[in-house]
C-alpha cells in the first residue's frame, strides 16, 4: 500500500473526529450573547464575542476570546476589554426572551 495515500487520510481523520468537533463545541458555545460583571464599572454586562476567532484557537489550545460588542459600549467605548480575559466561570448565557 502506499504511504503518500495513508498520511492524508490520518490528517483528515484527526481533523474530522478531533479538530472539527473541538471548533464547533467552541463557536456554538460563544455565539449567543454572555452575561458578566464588568471588571472596570461593576455593572451587569452582555457581551458578544468573536466565535469564529475563538473555534480556531481553540484547536491548538485555550480560546483566544475578542469582545465584539458590550452592552456598555456607547458610554465605554475605549474600554481596555479586560472582561476577555475573566475565567469562563464568570459568564453565563444570556436568558432568552420569550416570544409571546
């Protein structure tokens, strides 16, 4: 059997079965709209962060999480966006309005 055919097929098993489900358990989980206290005003936040940046780093270790949009943005926009780096015990979904 030739080896230039098996090397291939290994990578695409380990992207299928380890990668894949590692990125996709990630985006769908920083989706949606988090909960937290701001670290700088003490204030409830709802913070929206950037999954996709967050599934592809976490293929190869810890999400790297980028606020994409904060509740408190139009008083704080030049915030220094520590709530990023708060443990993800901090956040929590975000309770979904109920459509009447």
């Amino acid at each position: 059997m030739n080896p230039w055919i098996i090397v291939p097929a290994i990578v695409a098993l380990a992207l299928v079965y380890v990668a894949l489900p590692v990125a996709l358990t990630t985006f769908f989980r920083f989706r949606r709209q988090l909960n937290l206290r701001c670290p700088e005003t003490g204030t409830e936040a709802g913070l929206y962060f950037d999954a996709g940046r967050a599934a592809v780093s976490a293929c190869f270790g810890p999400p790297a999480l980028a606020v994409r949009n904060c509740s408190l943005w139009p008083e704080r926009g030049g915030c220094a966006r520590a709530c990023a780096s708060l443990p993800e015990g901090a956040m929590r979904e975000a309770p979904r309005a109920l459509v009447a």
